[in-house]
C-alpha cells in the first residue's frame, strides 16, 4: 500500500518508516525539512522525501490538497496540533483513503482520577497542549463515526529512546539528574515523590502504529493508550535509576513551593506539569483490539536512552 507519514523522522517514524518499508509499503515522508532519522536502516533508502511547511500550507488552505494528490492508501499524521489543521486535513481525504492514523497524547485526560486510566474516562483537559489535542481527538472521532472516515488515534505517553533526553526522575528534562544520580550526589524531588510518570519506547509506539494498521476493522473510529505496562512514582524511578548506576539512593524531599525555588524556571515548569497529571494509563485496550505488547517496561525503555547519552558523551 501506498502510505504518507506526516512528520515520519522523528522519534516515532525513525522505527515505524523501516517497519513499513520492510514489510513491503510504498513509504512518503512529508516533513518541513528533510532531516537524518533517529535511528539508521537500510530501508530509509527506499523511502520518498516530500518538503512541505505545513503551517504556511494551512495558512493557505492548501495541505490537505497537497497530501490527497499523492495518491494515498494510509496517512499517519504524528504533527497535528490543532482542530482546525486536522479538520483541513481530513476533510480533503474523506473519501479518498483506507485508513487515517493520528498521533494524539495522554495528556488528553489532564488530571488522574481513578487509575489506572481507561480511554472510556471522561476527558478534563489543562494546558494548552492538552486541550488542543482533546479538541482534535473530539472532533476526528466523532466525524469518523458520523461520516465512516476511517480514523484511528493513538495516545501515547512520554516517549523515550536512544538519541534525545527522557523525562526524569525529578519531572523534567535535565540531563544533569542523569549524571548526579551516575555520581551518587543526592536528589531532591518535590512533595513525596508519589506523584506518577509513564513513559513509552518508540519502538512501542511504532509498533502500535504498525499493528492499528492490519487491525483495521477493530481500530476505525477508536483511540487507544500506547504506554509502557506501568508507570513509575518518581520515587521509585529514581531509587531504580540509583540501583542500576550501582548507587545507594541518596533522596530529599521538599514541598513543591520550596522545591521550584532550587531549580530553573524551566524546569520547574516541566515538573509542574507533569506531576499535576501524574498520568497512569491502561493498555488493555490496545492489547485486545490491537493486539500491542510492547516490548519495553519504562525502566527498560529509560536506562536504554540514558545509556545511549553517556555512551556518547551527550552527558
């Protein structure tokens, strides 16, 4: 089949585009810029380069044009932001293809209530972020049930792997957590470290793709969580962060309005919103419709990226 990825050489489309090509698929990769993939294979040869600036093309209403003349069978949107730019996509293939995959988040639920999370849950979404993709997720699924179009979403959670910084143990991206963890130095982390993170390799995450296509019938017209089978309490992170660098833990806790002032701005900003969503989410959806096991536990997924930063000396 004839597949568009829109955004294919990030994260995600590093693993999912050789997936495809492999097992046989004419593979386009729309991005702004052509740029190296996270991860090397042989099949990125094979594969077809489309430069478009999405933003100035929904600004002229012409993206959704663009994608339908290449012919599509399957498009996978991993960039879509916004209800209106999805809106302007969809409806220019409604009719026109088998199958719209898009990559959604977990953040569409906002704040946990009772856990682990279904996709059944009712959505109270904050952040900008959040409600954008809420409001996308809203309208896409209730087109497709209204129309047929056959779209699928996917939620996935903090996606890590080799080649950029996972989130950490403190709730933020700072590398350095990496390092004074390696070192045995102390780690402070805000409250009592009970609120949750829950990771997903991108492997997984592509493999979720990849299975919601030959689950066509069962994935149409539904969302789905693509996490790791459990998430980690901060606390437990970092003491397993601590035991697998060989350290004792070393841990102080502070509450929050005294634990942002020892950090930047930035950080504090990252931690805030991730310990105010302390997501915890099921996947016994995706593993009956899809049949999606993911390979990786958060740990797992989480030791691999750091291990790849320290290898080469990106901390």
């Amino acid at each position: 089949m004839k597949i568009v990825i829109i955004g294919g050489t990030g994260h995600t489309g590093s693993y999912l585009v050789p997936m495809l090509v492999t097992a046989g698929h004419e593979v386009t990769v729309v991005t702004r810029q052509e740029r190296k993939p996270y991860m090397d294979h042989t099949a990125w040869k094979n594969v077809r380069y489309l430069a478009i600036d999405r933003q100035e093309a929904d600004r002229k209403k012409t993206f959704g044009k663009q994608i339908r003349k290449l012919s599509p069978d399957i498009v996978i949107d991993m960039i879509c932001f916004t209800r209106e730019s999805a809106k302007l996509l969809v409806e220019s293939l409604a009719g026109e293809i088998q199958h719209f995959l898009h990559c959604g988040t977990i953040w569409v639920h906002g704040y946990s209530e009772q856990v682990p999370t279904t996709e059944m849950q009712a959505r109270k979404p904050f952040g900008d972020y959040g409600i954008k993709k809420a409001a996308i997720e809203e309208w896409l699924l209730a087109y497709s049930r209204k129309t047929g179009f056959p779209a699928t979403i996917l939620h996935p959670g903090h996606i890590v792997g080799p080649g950029w910084i996972p989130l950490n143990p403190a709730g933020h991206f700072n590398p350095q957590v990496y390092k004074d963890i390696s070192m045995g130095k102390e780690l402070v982390l805000p409250n009592l470290g009970m609120e949750t993170v829950h990771h997903v390799h991108a492997g997984d995450l592509a493999q979720a793709f990849f299975r919601a296509i030959y689950s066509h019938s069962t994935a149409t017209g539904e969302s789905f969580h693509v996490v790791s089978p459990g998430a980690l309490t901060l606390r437990g992170y970092a003491e397993a962060m601590y035991a697998w660098a060989g350290k004792e833990p070393k841990l102080k806790f502070l509450p929050w309005e005294k634990w942002k002032k020892n950090v930047s701005e930035k950080d504090a900003a990252a931690t805030w919103d991730h310990i105010a969503h302390s997501p915890n989410c099921s996947i016994e959806k995706a593993r009956k419709l899809l049949g999606y096991e993911p390979r990786y536990t958060s740990l797992q997924a989480v030791q691999e990226s750091v291990k790849y930063l320290f290898d080469n000396k990106l901390i």
